[in-house]
C-alpha cells in the first residue's frame, strides 16, 4: 500500500496533506490504480486506519515557507533515501 511503500510513522514528524496526496497521487498513477482519492478522502482514509493504532493525528502546523498553518498528519513522514526498504526490514 501507499503508507507501506512510500511513507514512516514518526512520532515527530509532520507531512502537509497536499504535498502527502501529491505523493500519493504519483504513487497510485505509476501501479495503476485506479480510483484514486480525493485529497480530503485520503486524509480521512489514513486518520481511520492508523490514528489509534500507529499514533497519528490530525493537526495544523506553520511551515517556514507558508504564511497560514496548514493542515497535515502528525506522526508520519515520506520515506526518504535514507530509510530501510520495506522489504529490507523483514531480512534484519
């Protein structure tokens, strides 16, 4: 999925929605899947399945480069070049 592949749970981390579902729209279009959702779907869609369990919350943070808060998910990040794999992590 989406969240398996291409993002982490962080408890210090923050990601906008905007840039999230610009990622996930990028991800769903290059696996074709079809069906993608809305911005404000995919945000809700994610809060139902991981807020209780993994942590997360919605919440609106001000960005260095963003005059107004925006809203976004506490507690999860994108993966970056750095992190394990996903599939790396099972042959640790």
């Amino acid at each position: 999925s989406f969240i398996h592949y291409e993002c982490m749970f962080d408890p210090d981390a923050f990601v906008d929605t905007a840039t999230l579902h610009m990622h996930y729209q990028s991800y769903c279009l290059l696996n074709g899947h079809k069906g993608v959702l809305a911005k404000i779907s995919m945000a809700r869609a994610i809060m139902q399945r991981f807020e209780k369990s993994m942590g997360i919350s919605s919440h609106l943070q001000r960005l260095p480069t963003v005059k107004n808060p925006v809203r976004g998910v506490k507690g999860l990040r994108l993966r970056n070049s750095d992190d394990i794999e996903p599939e790396d992590l099972y042959s640790l």
